[in-house]
C-alpha cells in the first residue's frame, strides 16, 4: 500500500488517511506486507502520519509498525530518528552513503560513537 503525497497538512487528513489504510488492510484480511510512506517536504507531516498509523489496530497479520516503510529519499535524519524512536525500522534510501551518512548523524545526536560502517 503507497500513500501518496497530501493535498494538505490538516491534522484531520492524518486521522483520514490512517483510517483508510487501516480499513482497507482490515477488509482484505490483512493483504498488504507493506505501508509505504512517500516522501513529503513538510517532514511533520511524515511523522505525525506516522504515528496515526501506529494508533491504529489491525485484525489480521503483522502488527502495523512492522508494516510501515518511510521514505528517506532526501536525507531527512530527524524522519529516520524519530521513526526509530516509535519502532519504525524500515526506509528507502537512495545510496549506502545516505545510510552510513544518516547513521553517523543519528549517533552523534544521540551521544554516541559509530565504531565502523565499512560493511554498510
């Protein structure tokens, strides 16, 4: 399931929006592994977007944290850290190096120390 762009910022597009998805993942017994989240430039929408979804109860397969992907495509650390910090834990990404770069902002962020991303 892709989520595409809003028309708008409204707090009650959210609420709509993760109720649909939640419907339509309810009424086809669970179907669809994943919920992607697209890109938005207003990267609160993204995030408050993404807490709506996790509200939401599910009454067949995977939890929704498990289900919901969220695009990085422009190298937005705060969307990748505040995602990790409610559970998310699947992104699309453009290059390893947005991941190895992404990462290294995170840890600094947060106090700590990236010891190697050779393997990354």
């Amino acid at each position: 399931i892709a989520i595409p762009n809003p028309i708008t910022s409204d707090y009650a597009e959210h609420c709509e929006v993760a109720s649909e998805v939640a419907t339509l993942i309810n009424t086809s017994n669970g179907g669809g592994n994943y919920v992607w989240i697209r890109h938005h430039e207003d990267s609160n929408y993204t995030i408050r977007l993404c807490k709506e979804l996790l509200c939401k109860n599910l009454q067949h397969g995977p939890k929704m944290k498990s289900r919901l992907v969220v695009d990085t495509m422009d190298g937005n650390h705060s969307i990748v850290k505040e995602c990790m910090m409610m559970g998310i834990n699947k992104f699309v990404v453009d290059s390893t190096d947005q991941v190895r770069n992404c990462i290294k902002v995170i840890a600094k962020d947060l106090g700590k120390k990236v010891l190697s991303l050779e393997k990354c």
